[in-house]
C-alpha cells in the first residue's frame, strides 16, 4: 500500500508540476504576445502620424505656392469689386488654416517657422513689394527656414 500512495503523490506532483510550468510558460507567451501588440500598435500610430504630418506638409506648401503667385499677380491698384481680391482672399484664408494645422501636428521650431514665412507672404500679397525680384528673394529664406524645420521634425519623428 505504501508503495501505491507513493505511486499515486508522485504521479500527483507530477500533474501539478507539470501545470505550474504550463501555467508559466502561457503567462509568459501572453505578455510577449501583449508587447508585440503594443509594438506594432505604437509603430502604426507613429506612421499615421508621420503620413497625417506629410500631407499637411503638402497642403502647406502648395498653398502657399497658390499665395505667391498672388502676390506676382497682385494689381497695382485694385478695387474690392475686381476679381483678385476675392481669389487672394480665398487663397490666403486656406493659407491660414493651414498653418494653424501647422502649429497643432508640429513642434514649435516648425510652426515658429511656418508662421513667419506666413505672415511675410501674407503682407507681400495684401501691401504689395517694389518688385517681384524683392519679393522672390524676400520669401526665399523663411521658405527655406520652413521646410528645413519640417525635415528636421519628419526627421526626429521617424528615428
């Protein structure tokens, strides 16, 4: 009889160990399982977010693509009845949305940028420049200054 009782708690510990160890290694497959989860959840979000930056970064740009050749185009004199005004309006309005969109999706540096070459063009459309080499020339640095800005965040963003 002592034989089978010992027959009978090693088969028992066996069982039990057996299910601890089971146990174990399922917990463990879950956690990894969640943290890959949480990875590939985090990496998803991060290329949403950069693909959400990139389009308005194009947004951004051909906008103001649309105000400078307002500011080229812009009338000597011109009434509040002519054609441009309206059009300059309706260009400069998206313009400005835009760069408050800027300001919500971006670091400061990018949108301190943006802001600048903002209102610079937004004066040269409604004041007007001695020239269009003046204009060109005044626009290109805070252009610049803006999409330099903007890679660098795309750049940090990715990393």
């Amino acid at each position: 009889m002592a034989v089978e009782t010992w027959t009978a708690l090693t088969s028992l510990g066996g069982v039990a160990l057996g299910g601890g160890l089971s146990y174990l290694v399922q917990r463990a497959t879950q956690r990894m399982t969640a943290r890959i989860e949480e990875g590939k959840q985090a990496t998803a979000r991060t290329e949403a977010r950069r693909a959400e930056r990139l389009a308005l970064l194009e947004r951004f740009v051909g906008v103001a693509a649309e105000a400078e050749r307002c500011a080229f185009s812009r009338p000597g004199d011109w009434q509040d009845g002519d054609e441009w005004p309206a059009l300059a309006q309706d260009v400069m309005n998206r313009f400005w949305v835009a760069e408050r969109m800027i300001r919500l999706l971006f670091p400061p540096p990018v949108h301190d940028a943006a802001r600048t070459y903002f209102l610079m063009l937004n004066g040269a459309v409604w004041e007007g420049a001695p020239s269009g080499l003046e204009l060109r020339d005044g626009l290109d640095p805070p252009r610049l200054a803006f999409l330099d800005a903007a890679r660098a965040a795309l750049d940090d963003s990715a990393a």
